[in-house]
C-alpha cells in the first residue's frame, strides 16, 4: 500500500480512537482529541502532495480521500458533543440545518451520478478552515460562540455550493472549484485546474 493511501487509512483510524477517547475521558481527552485533530489535518495535506508527486492521483483517492474526511470531521463533531453538549445544543437548528445539507449534496449526487461528491471547492476548503479554528475553539477553550455560529454559516455556503455544482454538471467529475466552474463545465468552456489543485491541500 503506497504512502497516499496509508495516510488516509490513519485518518480513518483516528475517527474510533477519538470517539473512546472522547466518551471514556470526557474534558480531561480534549488537549489528546486536539493534537490528533492536528494529526489527521497533516495527514490530509500530505496525502495529496505525495500523491501527486508520485502521480498516483487518481479518481478512486480523491473519492476515498474525500469520504475519510467527512468521517474524520464527524468524529470530532461527535465528540464536541459528547464532551460539551451544551455548547452544541445553542446551535442546534443551525447544526441540524447543515446535516440536512450535507445529506442533500450527497443524495442529490447519488440520484443524479450514482457517485458521491468529490468536488473539493474553494468554498469548502474555507469552511474547513473554519471547522478546525472551531474544534480548537470548542476543545481548547469551551467556547462556542460567533465561532461556532459563523462556522455553521459558511458550511452551509459550501453546500449550496456542492449543490450547485451537481446540479449543473452534466456528468460527474472530481476537483470543482465553484458552480461557476460547473457552469463552464456544462457550456463546454475549458479552464485550467492545475493551478487550483496545486494549492489545495487535499481537503
């Protein structure tokens, strides 16, 4: 198994160690909960820059890059849940609202494709960025807050976005950049993807 694809299998194996850690030790977990978070955030920036060095990028591990992640972030979700119930519940009907919209992208892109999304936007690498300063936020100091508010915000952006996306793609593909791209997509209009995919970071 290459480095890529190891990378993503100890993501994926963090998501269970971080759910018992988070049930079994509740606050006194939430400073190991963080420096895991930080490690499977590196593992998901280097999976991608390996894979791509070895040119072993392909469909089969963005799509398995992509769904790790939404286990991985889950995870941690959960266990700000588990650990800081309260902080979670002010939020409810926004946490709730964004589920919804999570589950509407890939339904959605399963009726349509039959495939999962995979489009690795602009907006959602910023919402990404967004869920680790409020994971650290929630874990390191309990505090939720505009934070977590602005979060939910920009996460449920991102999903229109996705939806956007898939539904004005005419056939599936992986590593759309907007809606706006989608729509060159469908018009035929070609645009460059390299500079795009050079600077995420897997996400």
């Amino acid at each position: 198994m290459s480095i890529p694809y190891l990378l993503i299998l100890f993501r994926f194996l963090l998501a269970p160690v971080i759910l018992t850690i988070s049930y079994l030790m509740e606050e006194k977990g939430t400073a190991l909960i963080l420096v895991l978070m930080c490690l499977g955030l590196f593992s998901d920036i280097f999976d991608g820059i390996i894979a791509r060095k070895m040119k072993i990028d392909t469909e089969k591990m963005r799509r398995l890059d992509s769904q790790t992640d939404l286990v991985f972030w889950l995870s941690i979700a959960w266990s700000c849940y588990v650990i800081y119930p309260g902080l979670i519940e002010q939020n409810f009907i926004g946490i709730i609202s964004l589920l919804i919209m999570e589950a509407l992208c890939y339904t959605i892109s399963l009726l349509k494709f039959k495939k999962e999304t995979c489009t690795h936007a602009f907006v959602s690498k910023l919402w990404g960025l967004t869920l680790l300063a409020t994971f650290s936020s929630i874990l390191g100091f309990a505090y939720g807050g505009w934070m977590l508010k602005s979060c939910i915000v920009i996460g449920i952006i991102s999903q229109l976005d996705v939806i956007l996306i898939m539904l004005i793609l005419p056939k599936w593909t992986h590593d759309i950049p907007s809606f706006y791209h989608a729509i060159l997509i469908r018009k035929g209009i070609q645009f460059k993807k390299s500079t795009y995919l050079n600077s995420r970071s897997s996400s």
